[in-house]
C-alpha cells in the first residue's frame, strides 16, 4: 500500500514581509554573496545553523528582522525552513571551506 504524502499549503499572512524576508535569504545565499555571508556569520561567531541569531544581529539586512518578526509562526516557520534548505545549498567547496561554520557541536 503506497500513500503519497502531500505537503499542507500554508497561506502567506503578510506577502510583502515574506516576500522581504524571502529576497533576503535569497541574497545572502546567492553565488555573488554567499563567501561574504559566511564569513560575516564566522566573524560574528555563530553557526550557519543559527538563523535567529544571524537574523537578530543584521546579517540578513538592517530591516530583515523587523519584517520577519511581522510574520506570524506559521510563515516564520516556512522562513526558517527556506533559511536551512538554503544552506544546505551551499557549493561543497564553500562549505568545505567554512566547515567550523557547518560543524555540530
């Protein structure tokens, strides 16, 4: 017996703060920007992993936490979830390169 399991579409609450939230995790990750954000993460002294941090401290953009915080759990939740698939994303020689950043302790 096979059941495919369908993802629930969560609405988006507030289009214009996702979409403003969105963009910028899309930036950070993008390939011109990506070495940038990692090494602004390094410096800041987090793990790749902590998006509430690297959020709170500005390396997403000045306005990105505001925004975000404007989002109710169920889209912060879908932000998040695009913030970790995007880092998981990351080129393997970066990633090799940055590897404290991507370490689990």
């Amino acid at each position: 017996m096979s059941a495919l399991h369908e993802q629930a579409v969560i609405p988006v609450a507030d289009p214009e703060a996702f979409g403003a939230v969105r963009s910028a995790i899309e930036a950070a990750f993008s390939s011109n920007r990506v070495k940038d954000f990692l090494k602004a993460i390094g410096r800041a002294g987090l793990r790749i992993r902590d998006f509430e941090q690297a959020l709170r401290r500005g390396l997403l953009g000045a306005a990105t936490a505001s925004e975000y915080d404007r989002l109710g759990p169920a889209n912060q939740g879908m932000i998040r979830e695009l913030y970790l698939a995007s880092l998981e994303k990351v080129a393997p020689e970066l990633r090799a390169e940055f590897s404290k950043l991507y370490a689990y302790y």
